[in-house]
C-alpha cells in the first residue's frame, strides 16, 4: 500500500443522494476528477449499481465522497452508504426535477437522522431561472414537510453545470468550509463493512466507517458474525496509509486470520466484549407506509440488510418489537431503515437492543422513557422487571452511557443496592430472596457456616458485595450471629469452626467409603465456600487422613487402604484386574474404578499390561 502521508486537519464524509441520472457521478467528477462507475457493468450501462468512494483534499480539509446509486432496485445499497455521513448532498436535475427516488432518498436520510442537506441543482444550463426557482419552491415545500417537532431539516441551494466550471467552483468552496459533525463516541471501535476485496499481496481488504471509537495498525478487533479475532495490518484512508484511524473516518483495513471470502457487507468490527447481538430489538418507529402487524419486511440497520417481523405494542404503532433473521448487533438510539419488496416504509430508532422479559405495559414505560432519555425512570421501571438485580456492565451497548455515567444514574435511585464493583442494581425484592436462602440453608444444615462467597456460589446472580450487605443486615436484626469470620444461625453447636469442619469433611467422605463426592459436591451438602473447603482439604491430605487420587477424587486412607486389599485379592484370586472383573466385585462408575487402577499402577509390585494388572512376579497370571 502507498506510503504514509501526514493527516489533514478535518475529515467530512458526505453522502450523494438523488434519482438515477440526476448527475451524481458525474457531479463528484467534476469536483474530484474520480469517475466512480468502475464496474463493467456500470460503464455500460451508464448508471452506479453499487457504492463508489472517492475523496477531495484541499486547504486541509479531506472531504470523503459515499456517491449512492439512484435506481430504485438499488436502493438496498444506498442504504448501506447513508450511515455515517455528516452531509447529504441531494443532487436533482433541474431538467427533471423531483423523482421517485429523490423523495425516497431524503426520507431515508431524514429517518437515519440527517438534517443537513446540500441541495444540488444539476444540469441548470437545462432550464430557465423561472423554472428552476419553480423547482426550488417545490424543493422547500418538500423539506418543511418532512419536519417535525424533533427534526428540523437544513438545507441550501446551488445550482450547478458541469459545463459551467464557475458552478463547479462555488460548490467545492462551500464543501471545504464546511465543519465536521460531532457524533457520539462510545469509547470502542465499531465498524461496519460496506466493501469487501483482495488485494494482490496483501491478501483480505475492508472498507467503512469508523463510528466510534479508533483503530492502530496490529491491533486485534472482533468479528461479530465470525465470532473470531482478527489482526489489523495495515490502514489507509484515502488510498495513503496511516498508522491510526479514529471515529467517524472511512478507513481501508488490510486485515490477518481471514479470507475475503468469510465476509460480506455488513459483517461488525468492533472489540470484544462491548456487543452482544440478539434476534429481538424494540423500537420508536417512523413510518410514511402501511406495515400490518407481524408483516415480514427487510430490516437495514449500518450496512446490515435482514428480513424480519414487525409486532407493534400498541395501536397507535409509534413503538414495536422487531424479530431479525440473524443476530443484530445494535446499540441504543441506533437508526434503521424499514422496506417491503417494492417500497421504503419508514425506520426508527433502537430504544432497546437487549430485550428484557416484561408485561407489555411494563416494556411501553420503558419504550417511552428511553424514547425521552429519561434513564433514571428507565431504570426504576427495569429495576420493577429484574428481581434478581440489573446489570450496568452492558451500559454503553443499552444506553449508549458509559458504566461511570450509568453508575452516577443508579446511585440516585432510592430503595436498592448498587453494587459498584460488580455493576449490579438490586430492588429491595432481591434482598428478600437473599433472606429466604439463608433461612432455606440454616433450616436444613443448622451448622452451616454462611458468607459472601458461600451465597454467591450457591445464586450466580448474587454479587459477593450484596450478599455481604444481606447478612450485615440479618446480623444487626439479631438473626444471625457472627463467629470468627463466618456467620452463623443462633442454634449453631460447634465450639471450634475449624476442628468441626475437619472432623465433619472426614466423617463424611468416611462414610462414602469408595464414592466419596467431589469436593465441590462435598462444600454443597456442607453450606461452606470453595474457599474454606479447599483449606480443609488440605489440611485433612496433610494430616494423611484423606488421599488425593486426582483434583476431584479425595479418599479417606482408610478406605483406600481396604481398597487396594481388595484390588490384591482379586489379582491373587483370578490370576489379573482390569476394570470388567473390577466392576463384578465393586459396582462402581468408570470414573471410581479406571482412577483406582490408575494408582494401582504407582506401586513397583504391579505390571500393567494392555490394561491388565498383574503382580510382576506373575505376569501372566498363572495360579
């Protein structure tokens, strides 16, 4: 790839919309001499089927150009080039004037949520001042239509000619004065691709738009529909490489662990961890066509284009659930485009790319409070759903927050538990189930040594710093007591804690003889932690009082001394030991008897012989 040219000091992206044969192409020719109809295809044809990307970099500005195709059978592809761009450039031949896919052009941009328009009158030699003022009374009707209480539309004139080189001029003047939009950056790398090929000795190339975060050559990004890691070896924006790349740039990735025939266009980059992608998204809608309840329609969302169901929430259709065909990776506010076969129907916006399991009533609160940014009541209401506590450590995917400012939110909240290292928000309702399964432990094991870990290994969704507020407050209530580090029920009977457990664990696995339970089992009918079991555990092996055959077979050295005996016994009776006599005489699972041959094995008295166990002084077992 070419080599590294220093970074200018502004970087637009703008977008070409309009009819077929309006003069996109040929608009952005004049003004960067980039003829973007590369194709066969589109050279004999005469119109752009897919994508171009070109640029113009002058007096420190470096303008990228997303030149769309106009046919309306294209229009999927012109979807995937208007995310991103900071300015639409909405050329309309002043001989034709407004067309089908002008309309649909600027809808579309309109739903994605751009609101600021260059309004290009191409081929003005065509037409007369009267009839090119008739147009732009047309065109500013047009526009006030299309705003709303949330959107107000910008929007300016130029009339141009390709053949008028002073047009041209006045045009490219306005671009380069233009100031870059400010997006909202998440903080990670997010990455849609619009563009995949192989470059002769370089091997996989994508290109897109950063939409969040930045990018450094040989770092590592996510593929989500791969579910892979994949390397960063190069990158260029503008055909010259650089060594980073940051958020809202279009960006060239020459990339490593990949061929270019694993991906397509929409296929997300972005780093792992931040993103999970669900199959049900809900939604604030925005329609101009009619769309029946559970209607299948294509669902386009970056450079993603799926089909789905659409089920409104209620009648009035300003809200719905969408189920996709493929996982969807989207984050909060995120625009998307909604089409049937023939027509676009509108789009919207994701309120809640992680669908939570609530009663509708419930989930139109939540719609309508996230619609509003209003997060502190979004969260009271997710608070009501999640008994169990909810989670912030998906913030920045949920909201589009960062964990610190989802933090601040939650601990504005009143009657719940914020726990700040494992990102959690309890209800009061979760304190409760907490109590019942203390009560539920010291009822059946009144002895049972309670803590923070014990709780939290027993419930995957309790944190140790909530459990550790639960019995904090059942000992201030008087309803349990504290002992050495441990809490425990008032009817606990041991005098030592260490010596009980000890004795208890020996007694136990004792008593199991030759299937003693693996440790984790053996803490679970005791109600103690990994922890202090493992402690125990040790001890006993020190003391020699229990032997360690593998890290989830511990038997008491009185039973395995009983048991060897036994193993001697049926050698010296049946001439060998392999595990088809060993289970007539021990009726045990595989994993008991292939571990007790396995230690048989250590002793120098014992030949093992295709899996055949004989005294070495009889290897063939002859009486």
């Amino acid at each position: 790839m070419n080599t590294p040219k220093s970074h200018t000091k502004e970087y637009l992206i703008i977008g070409t919309l309009g009819h077929i044969d309006h003069g996109k192409t040929s608009l952005i020719e004049a003004l960067n001499g980039f003829w973007g109809d590369s194709q066969k295809e589109e050279q004999r044809r005469g119109i752009t089927l897919d994508l171009s990307f070109s640029n113009l970099n002058e007096n420190g500005v470096n303008i990228a150009f997303i030149d769309v195709p106009g046919h309306e059978k294209l229009i999927k592809n012109m979807i995937a080039g208007a995310f991103g761009i900071d300015y639409a450039l909405l050329v309309i031949a002043c001989n034709e004037g407004t067309m089908p896919q002008t309309y649909e052009h600027l809808r579309i941009a309109c739903v994605l949520g751009i609101c600021d328009f260059i309004v290009v009158l191409s081929k003005s030699d065509l037409a007369t001042k009267s009839q090119i003022q008739t147009l732009k009374n047309q065109i500013t009707k047009l526009f006030e239509t299309l705003n709303s209480p949330t959107r107000t539309l910008k929007y300016c004139f130029f009339e141009c000619s390709i053949k008028e080189s002073s047009t041209i001029l006045s045009l490219k003047s306005h671009l380069l004065s233009l100031s870059k939009k400010h997006f909202n950056d998440l903080g990670f790398f997010r990455y849609y691709i619009d563009r995949v090929f192989v470059i002769k000795g370089a091997g996989c190339v994508v290109s897109g738009t950063i939409l969040s975060g930045n990018i450094k050559t040989n770092d590592k990004v996510w593929c989500c529909p791969l579910e892979r890691q994949l390397g960063i070896k190069n990158i260029q924006t503008h055909n010259h490489t650089t060594q980073s790349a940051t958020c809202s740039q279009r960006v060239a990735l020459n990339l490593s662990g990949v061929s270019h025939t694993e991906l397509k266009r929409g296929d997300l980059l972005t780093q792992k961890g931040y993103l999970r992608g669900f199959d049900t998204l809900e939604v604030a809608l925005e329609l101009f066509g009619e769309i029946e309840h559970n209607s299948l329609l294509q669902f386009f969302i970056g450079a993603v284009a799926t089909s789905c169901r659409i089920l409104f929430l209620d009648n009035t259709k300003k809200y719905a659930t969408i189920k996709t065909k493929i996982p969807i990776y989207a984050i909060f506010g995120e625009r998307f485009i909604l089409r049937n076969e023939k027509e676009t129907l509108g789009g919207g916006r994701v309120l809640n790319p992680i669908a939570d399991p609530m009663r509708k009533s419930q989930k139109l609160q939540l719609l309508e409070c996230l619609s509003e940014q209003d997060f502190k009541k979004a969260f009271k209401i997710l608070l009501s759903a999640h008994k169990k506590g909810f989670g912030l450590i998906s913030a920045t995917q949920r909201f589009a927050l960062s964990q610190k400012n989802a933090l601040s939110i939650a601990q504005t909240l009143k009657n719940c538990f914020v726990d700040e290292k494992s990102l959690v928000v309890y209800p009061n309702s979760s304190v409760l189930l907490v109590e019942n399964l203390i009560n539920d432990i010291i009822t059946k094991n009144p002895n049972a040594l309670l803590s923070a870990s014990l709780l939290a290994q027993k419930q995957s969704w309790i944190s140790e710093d909530f459990a550790t507020f639960v019995l904090a407050k059942l000992l201030k209530a008087k309803k349990l007591l504290q002992k050495e580090s441990f809490f425990i029920s008032p009817k606990f009977n041991a005098h030592n804690i260490y010596e009980y457990l000890c004795d208890r664990v020996y007694s136990l696995l004792k008593e199991q003889n030759f299937q003693p339970l693996a440790p984790y089992n053996l803490y679970d009918v005791l109600d103690i932690d990994k922890k202090l079991g493992d402690e125990i555990y040790k001890q006993l092996t020190q003391d020699k009082k229990i032997i360690r055959l593998n890290h989830k077979l511990f038997i008491t050295a009185y039973s395995l001394s009983k048991l060897l005996e036994l193993m001697r016994d049926i050698i010296a009776k049946e001439g060998y030991l392999d595990i088809n006599n060993f289970k007539n005489h021990l009726n045990l699972s595989r994993k008991y008897l292939i571990a007790y041959l396995e230690y048989l094995d250590s002793f120098s008295d014992i030949i093992n012989n295709h899996d055949k166990r004989y005294f070495k002084n009889n290897p063939q077992g002859l009486k």
